[in-house]
C-alpha cells in the first residue's frame, strides 16, 4: 500500500474545490500549536493552485515534515515548512517570484485561482 492510500483527511469537500478537501486548523493545544486557520487555508489554496490531489499533499507533507499526517494534524512550525515549500513549487511553475508570492495573502491566492 502506498502512502496516499494510509492516510485519510479530515476535511469536507467543498462544491467550489470539486473534491479537494476544506483544510481547518485546531489551534492550540497544550504547550504545543497545531497549524491555524490561515495556514491550513493557504495550504488548500496551495494545492488548488498547484491541482495536486489528496495524495500528493500527504506525500508531500510526509517529504517536508518526515510524519505520515494529515494537514488539520499538523503542528503550526510543521505547517510553516509545507507552505514555503509548495509555495516555491508553486513560484518555479508561475511567472512570479517567490518573495512575492510569500507576501500575498490569502484572499490574493484565492483572487489567482479565480484567474486561472
């Protein structure tokens, strides 16, 4: 069984991602601090953007963090080193530069989407 296969999302299918999960995140917890809104947000965004499957997510998440998790498990420093990374997956395949790319916010990625 392969990676993709091993891991389920806990996200809901939004009509508007044509079945790519809705990402949440869950905040704190104790001392340590999963993943925020924002990020699980920009994550889904990242991947609509790149059209990247469920599986290449977790295979993705699994090469950047070595943890076989879904995105709502993941600890915000977790979260910080998948976003840089498909954001500059993201710059290497668009005409824009990564330093831009990392000031956009999310409504920014979002407005992208809708142009591309």
């Amino acid at each position: 069984t392969n990676l993709a296969d091993s891991i389920s999302y806990s996200g809901v299918a939004s009509p508007k991602s044509a079945g790519v999960p809705s990402y949440y995140g869950k905040g704190r917890k104790g001392t340590q601090r999963h993943l925020t809104n924002a990020q699980a947000k920009r994550i889904e965004l990242l991947q609509n953007l790149l059209s990247w499957a469920n599986g290449s997510v977790t295979k993705f998440i699994a090469r950047q963090t070595k943890k076989n998790t879904a995105v709502p498990m993941l600890m915000n420093y977790q979260a910080v080193k998948v976003i840089v990374g498909m954001q500059k997956i993201y710059s290497e395949r668009s005409n824009i530069a990564y330093e831009e790319l990392n000031k956009m916010s999310n409504k920014q990625l979002k407005e992208l989407l809708g142009n591309g």
